[in-house]
C-alpha cells in the first residue's frame, strides 16, 4: 500500500480526527509538486534517482497524480497517528476554515474512510 505522510498541526489533526475536516491542503510549491505529481515523459532524475521538476515544469502536460492508497498524517512529529484512505488529489481553491490561503489553488487532497 503506497501512503502520504504529512504532519499536521493540533487544530488540523483534530478536525480530521473528529471527522469535521474530510480533505487536507498542501500549497502548489516545488517541494509539494515532486511529492504529489508523476512525471511520465522528460522528467529529471536526482543523484538519488528521485523525480524533480524545475519550476519551468508547472504546466507539463505529461504529468499526472501520483496514486496513494492511503494518508497517514501525524500529531506533529510525534508518534500519534492516524491513517485514512486517499480518495484522490486534485487542485483548487479549499476552504478557508480548514486551513487553506485566501483565493489561491493547492492541492486537495480527499480523504475516505479512517483505516
């Protein structure tokens, strides 16, 4: 099973786990776009053999979603965790009240079921 770590804060690690917040966002940057895109044609490769993209690489269209099976996100950096299925990435505006900037696309990412 292929999981997405991400660790959260208090107030966003509550609402998931409470079952208010169904989706998480994280901001369209260079770091978040190697961890959530698959490049399937002209991508670079880093010493360690991990995909990277230059910034100039944003509207490749031989990208795609990279498939997770499921999200384990984290209190913090601490051991307590939870994990959910992983319904899809997508990009848009999120809501406001569940973290995600004023008027600015990220990438969303839906949450199912708690596993």
């Amino acid at each position: 099973m292929k999981t997405l770590y991400l660790p959260l804060k208090k107030e966003w690690y509550e609402m998931i786990e409470s079952g208010r917040k169904t989706e998480e966002y994280r901001e369209i940057k260079p770091y978040w776009r190697n961890r959530i895109f698959a490049c399937t044609r002209f991508c670079l490769t880093d010493i360690d053999g991990n995909q990277v993209f230059s910034d100039d690489c944003t509207d490749c269209y031989f990208r795609e979603f990279k498939k997770y099976d499921a999200v384990r996100f984290s209190y913090g950096y601490t051991k307590r965790t939870m994990t959910f299925e992983c319904k899809g990435i997508t990009i848009g505006k999120g809501k406001p009240e569940w973290g995600a900037p004023e008027n600015e696309e990220v990438f969303i990412i839906k949450l199912g079921k708690r596993l």
